[in-house]
C-alpha cells in the first residue's frame, strides 16, 4: 500500500533495535483518513463476504479495527485484554502472549460470549514481528470454534520471523506493507506488499 509506505517514510522513527515509531500517525495519534484507507485496503484483501467479526488485541489495534470494521458491513470489533478487570466478568478464552515491544508476557482474555463456532473472524493488528500477539489471537479463535479467515496487519517487520512462520502453517496473512530492513535510521520495504 503505498500510502502507507510514503507516511512511513515521511513521518516514521526508526529507533535502536529494529523498532519503527509511527506514534504520530498510527498508535499514539491516529490520522482517521489513513485509517479510512487502510480499512478500505483491507477489504479489498479480505472480500469474504461472511466476516462477522473483527479481532484484535488491546489497545494500538483498537482504532484501526473499528476504523476498518465500517467497511465490512455488520462485523463487530472484539478486542483481547491484556488486564483482568470488574467488567470482564463470566468464562472467557485465554492464552499466553509475550510482547515484543514491552519484553513481558501477559495473558490475553476474550469473554466466550463474544466469539462462538458459527463466527467468521478476521484478525488485525497494527504491528506483527515475531507473531506472539497472531498466536495468542489465533489461539483464542481456536479455542472458540470460530473459523479463522486471516490475519491483517498494518506494518509487517519481514527481517523478524512472525510473518514467514505464520505463512507456513497457512495462515492467510495480509500486510500492507513490510519492512525488510532499519539500518542507520533508513527504512526499506519488500516490493510484494
């Protein structure tokens, strides 16, 4: 998506580490109309019309997932907590999930009421790098009986190994754009996305 990749360019950070900032744009401050288009974009990947609903995890892939849930007609935006709390209350589906940005592990939680075997599910996210986050989410989709449709990603790191791991096990990944490299503050994209 080449919207996508001249913002990253023009407004990204690349930091120490292989991290990429885009808080100006994507996950701190969010730019609606790039939001619009990405949605758009995902739609155009994702044309099933029997999407019920959209999955991700708290809280940079909240905006993005409802932003794009408007272009799958009645799909609902379910998201995976990160902290137990008073209003998630009765069963819920679990699983682990080590963030790569925070170098901690946590147990991400859905309410089993949100997500049933006759569900239709598409996965977003902002960021995908070693995958833990698409396993955890994977997981909880199992877990439910829902089906999996695929997984949707704004920003794929491709110099890490989420993406080609979650590829050979067959899941239908779509990134918008993936970056094949930061060095020296200089970001590169793979042509594919």
């Amino acid at each position: 998506m080449e919207l996508l990749k001249e913002r990253i360019l023009r407004d990204g950070r690349a930091a120490e580490g292989g991290v990429l900032k885009v808080d100006s744009f994507l996950n701190h401050q969010i730019d609606i109309s790039l939001l619009q288009e990405i949605g758009k974009e995902f739609r155009r990947r994702f044309p099933q019309p029997e999407i019920n609903k959209i999955l991700t995890i708290e809280a940079s892939g909240i905006g993005i997932a409802a932003i794009a849930a408007q272009y799958f007609g009645n799909a609902d935006v379910v998201f995976a907590k990160k902290t137990r709390s008073k209003n998630l209350d009765g069963e819920l589906y679990t699983a682990p999930v080590r963030s790569y940005t925070r170098g901690e592990m946590f147990e991400v939680q859905v309410a089993r009421r949100y997500l049933t075997p006759g569900d239709h599910v598409l996965v977003i996210d902002d960021f995908l790098a070693h995958g833990q986050a698409l396993k955890g989410l994977m997981e909880i989709i199992r877990q439910s009986g829902a089906h999996l449709v695929g997984c949707g990603i704004v920003i794929e790191k491709g110099f890490q190994s989420g993406g080609r791991q979650l590829r050979e096990q067959g899941v239908n990944l779509q990134s918008l754009a993936i970056v094949d490299s930061i060095s020296d503050g200089v970001v590169s994209f793979r042509e594919e996305a």
